[in-house]
C-alpha cells in the first residue's frame, strides 16, 4: 500500500487509514473523525488525522 501510496501522492491521493486511498478531489466534507466521499464515511486514523488535515487543506487552497 506505501508503494502505491507514494505513486498516486502527486495526484492528490492520501491514505486516511490503513486500507483507504482517497483522492482529495472527491472529498465533499470532515465531520467527527471522518471523511465524506459520495455520501460515504471513511474514518480518518488519529495517527494521520493532522496530516490528512494539512493535505487538504493545501489541496482546497491550491484549487482556488
């Protein structure tokens, strides 16, 4: 997953979990711990939470 993980990185995918791979451009929202792609609820870990954080939030300002 860390190979794959560090492939996709320049495309703006983060690993919110151990088994998850998002793309940031899908993301529609944060709320109690979790990220909202499509309607579904994916649990950011609370070891990547700060970091997922910052990559979307650089992701969101960069889009602008």
């Amino acid at each position: 997953m860390k190979e794959i993980e560090e492939k996709l990185k320049e495309y703006n995918f983060f690993r919110c979990n151990k088994g998850s791979l998002l793309n940031l451009a899908f993301v529609d929202g944060v709320q109690d711990g979790c990220v909202i792609v499509n309607g579904e609820r994916l649990v950011i870990s609370r070891a990547r939470k700060k970091e997922f954080m910052e990559e979307l939030t650089n992701y969101l300002g960069g889009a602008m």
